[in-house]
C-alpha cells in the first residue's frame, strides 16, 4: 500500500500554527489523509484544527507526535532543536520529515548551515539512529500552497532510506506537487541553502515566491 492508498495512517504536523505547517496540514487534510495539527500549546492546535475542519484534530507537539505515524517537523531553525528534543521519546521507529531550513535573521539571503551540515542532519543527531529522517518542502512558498491554486515547484526529497523518501515523495504528489527523489540524507544541505537564494531573487527580482522546476525529467528516480 503506498501513501495514496493509506488514508488511515495518521500524519502530524508540528508547528502546524505556522506559515508552512498549516498549508501542509491544509492540503493533506483536502486530499482525506488523517491529520493532526500540532503546536507549543494544545489550545491553538485545536483552534487551527477546529478552522480548518476536515476532521483534523489539534495537541500540543509532543501528543501530536506521539499519536502519528509520520511527523512532519515545520517549525523556525529557532524552535528547531527544542521541538525535535521533546519529541525524541515518542517517535522511535517513526518517520520523520524535517521541513526546517537554518535561517539566521537578520541576515537570511545568506546561506548559514549549522556545524553539522544541514537542519536534517541535525535531526537525525537528535533523534538518534531509530527513527528514519526525510527532509523536503524547503524551497516551497507557504502563501502559495495554503491556497487552491497549482504549485509550479519540484520538491526535493532526501534521505538515506529510498522507501522512506518514496513515502514522502507520494504524500508531496498528492498535495499537487512534484515530489523528486534527491538523494542521501546530507544532500539536505542544498535545498536549505537554497531557500537563502531564493529570497534573494525574489527580493531583486520582485518575485511573488520563486521556487524550482527541474527540466527534462520523466521520472523521479
């Protein structure tokens, strides 16, 4: 059964209050998966659950990811490692995909990864070797998929489990986008780099969120 198929397994979204978080949570629970909305506190989980409708429910990040199969972390670079280190008792054996790109205000046009080469690698230091660690959906504009209108934008998918990434590639296709297969967990290191290059362009060129397409493909993999 692939991710389209499996409507019962239950996804999380932490930090699903956010930007990213609730047009990730929007879509899902538009395409019919089981959501739950996850947040600092339960009271604005279950507010942004009660809006959005579509049965999904709203806790705090913690019970978010303890009742999920996969763990969606959307949070700031900031709440970043707090959030993966209060979730680390309740996701062994889980997948998690780790949404986070190491953005340094006030300078964020330029690109500043953490010592351990990427957010994703970080992830994976904190969660420790028994969870399975995808990253992706960092160079997507969140104004733009909290709406109804296509997103012409790839979505890169890493890491190191080619089954954990087809999950996660699956799950990008249904929220209506391109999910492509991008390699090795390290590779992370790109997209979040890129998200600081994107500002930039759209900032010079005045672009309402510029994004990636890549050009003579015909299959993820």
């Amino acid at each position: 059964m692939n991710s389209f198929e499996n409507t019962s397994e239950v996804i999380a979204v932490l930090g699903g209050t956010g930007n990213l978080g609730s047009a990730i949570a929007r879509r899902l629970a538009m395409a019919g998966r089981n959501v739950i909305i996850g947040s600092r506190t339960a009271e604005s989980a279950e507010n942004a659950a009660q809006a959005l409708g579509h049965n999904a429910r709203g806790m705090a990040n913690a019970d978010a990811a303890r009742g999920a199969d996969i763990v969606i972390v959307t949070v700031p670079f900031s709440a970043h490692e707090a959030t993966l280190r209060e979730i680390a008792p309740h996701v062994a054996g889980k997948l998690v995909v780790d949404t986070t790109v190491p953005l340094v205000p006030p300078k964020v046009m330029r690109v500043q990864l953490p010592k351990e080469g990427s957010a994703a690698q970080r992830a994976q230091a904190i969660l420790g070797e028994g969870v399975s660690i995808v990253s992706g959906f960092h160079n997507v504009a969140a104004h733009k998929l909290i709406t109804d209108e296509e997103i012409d934008c790839d979505v890169l998918i890493f890491g190191d489990e080619k089954a954990a990434r087809e999950r996660i590639v699956a799950l990008a296709e249904l929220m209506g986008m391109r999910g492509i297969h991008a390699g090795a967990l390290a590779n992370s290191a790109a997209a979040e780099a890129l998200t600081s290059v994107l500002i930039f362009i759209n900032k010079t060129y005045s672009a309402d969120g510029a994004g990636i397409r890549l050009t003579r493909l015909h299959t993820a993999e």
